[in-house]
C-alpha cells in the first residue's frame, strides 16, 4: 500500500514474471527511428549510450526493435517491467529528461496504454526504441519523445500464487489464487502483526526494489476490504524498504522470498498515522488488515 504519490517526470509512465535474460548489446547498433539514425549501445538492462546522428523527428509513432527477446510476448493488459531512458528529440539539445536509472528500481506499467502501446507484441528480453510525438509526455509541437527501453519481465491480468491460507490474532485468509480475509468482531491487537502464510522458493527481496504484487486491505472496525488488486486482477508494483509504502509494509515484505503470501495486522502507527487514508476511507485510529502476495522483485 503506497504511503505516498511520487510525481512522474513523464505522465504515459506509471511507478510500479520472471525475468528473462537479454541479448548481449555491448556493441553499437545503428537503429532507424522516423527516418532518422540513432545509434544505441550499451548491455541490455543497462543504461545505454544514445547518439543522434542528426535532423529533426518525423511525426508519427515510430518503433524499432534492435535485439529480440526470447520471453513471453507482451498482451494487452500486462503489466511490464522496464528499464528505460527517455530524451526529448528535437534535433537540437536532445536532452534527457527521465531515466529508470536514475531512480536506482525499474518502473512498471500496463501494457497497451501510453507507452505501453508501443510494446505491444515485443517479448522480455528485448529492447525497443520508440518515438512517441506529442502530446504523450508533455512535448511541444516539432518535438518527439525518444524511449530507449529494455523489458526485463511481464505480469499477465490474474497473475496468482495459488498460496495456501492461515491464521493470525483471529483473521482468517482462505488459500487459492484469490484468497479471502475475514476480520474477527472482537478488538484489534494493539501491536503490529506479521505472519509469513506461504514461503515462496524465489530470492529474499531487498530494500529498495520494486515488488510486484497482488494484495487485499480490509478495516478491521468494519470487517470489510477497502482496496483490493484482485477486483481488477492486475498485479501492482511497489517499491519497498524506503518509505515509499506504508512502515508495516517495509517491515513485513523486506527479506521476504518471491512467491510468498504474507499476512499482516498493521495499527495506525504502522499504517496512516493519525492522519488515516481518507481517499480509502481510512480514519486515525484504524487497524488494518493486509494479505500480499509477492510475485516479483527486481
């Protein structure tokens, strides 16, 4: 559960599989992008090296691939995993103007809106370049923006662990791909709970990374679910053991395998505070009941 909004340099990029190994692009590769050159180098998943060797951008979305992954495809409604590096092309300062790799985590993404259109049908592994004219991103008339973009990994819609369930201080989460929580009616525990319900085999998240995952919140007063992934069935992606979620979240999913299932009993002080959530419906004083599954970490 995000504490936070953290504003975007570019609006068509949303902050949020297994990933899948990328070609070898230590080489310079000569890419053609609305009729003109553009030479990109640099391993992928690296931040690479961009030269414009001259001229305007042509208007129109234009798209290249210069090395093909061997992953999954990207669908309509996936959530990448990308690393990227955006200029603003207008064939004089090309400056940039965002960068994954400047914010130390990959970004997230649902595939087929904004940017996203542009990866629809590409596999993990690949990196794609992509001019997207005005007005995605915010650039002027005459100005193009130039996407250097590397897909580490993918989440399909439903994305499940299919995790068994269990108990804590009398909340009850069934198992299966879509587990149910259910809030007992007595007073909530006054201490922050966490219970690992299902141990996942991948590696140890750390702090810092961006955690891919689907969860349900419930209010412990009104033994109900406020927000919930699983209503959509699109997983969300967050970044974790930095403040950018809620302390209880850093405390329980920091050090926890990928594929596990965690459930956690979150007071206010772990929580909103006593300035609650009001968009959620969240007061002060209120207990919060979370179960997560944690799909990924990259």
């Amino acid at each position: 559960m995000r504490r936070r909004r953290t504003a975007a340099l570019l609006p068509v990029l949303v902050l949020l599989t297994g990933c899948a190994a990328g070609p070898d692009l230590a080489a310079g590769l000569d890419v053609t992008v609305g009729g003109l050159d553009v030479t990109v180098a640099g391993p992928f998943g690296a931040r690479p090296t961009i030269a414009f060797t001259g001229g305007r951008p042509a208007g129109g979305l234009q798209v290249d691939e210069p090395a093909t992954g061997a992953g999954p495809t990207l669908a309509s409604d996936d959530v990448a995993i990308v690393q990227y590096t955006a200029h603003v092309w207008d064939g004089k300062e090309n400056r940039l103007v965002d960068s994954t790799f400047d914010r130390g985590t990959p970004a997230a993404f649902p595939v087929g809106e904004g940017l996203g259109g542009a990866l629809l049908g590409h596999r993990v592994g690949s990196r794609v370049v992509a001019a997207v004219p005005p007005p995605s991103g915010g650039a002027r008339a005459g100005q193009e923006l130039l996407y250097v973009v590397d897909v580490l990994g993918a989440h399909p819609r439903g994305a499940s662990l299919k995790a068994g369930g269990g108990t804590l201080a009398g909340v009850r989460v069934t198992g299966g791909a879509r587990p149910a929580l259910s809030v007992p009616a007595t007073a909530p525990p006054a201490a922050f709970a966490v219970k690992v319900l299902a141990r996942g085999g991948g590696r140890a998240t750390q702090a810092g990374q961006l955690v891919v995952a689907q969860y349900a919140g419930a209010l412990w007063s009104r033994r109900r679910v406020f927000d919930t992934t699983w209503t959509t069935g699109r997983p969300k992606a967050f970044r974790i053991g930095d403040g950018s979620v809620i302390k209880a979240w850093d405390r329980a999913l920091v050090g926890v395998p990928a594929g596990s299932r965690v459930l956690m009993i979150v007071p206010p002080s772990y929580g909103y505070g006593t300035a609650g959530d009001p968009a959620h419906g969240v007061m002060g004083s209120e207990t919060l009941v979370f179960v997560v599954d944690v799909l990924a970490a990259y």
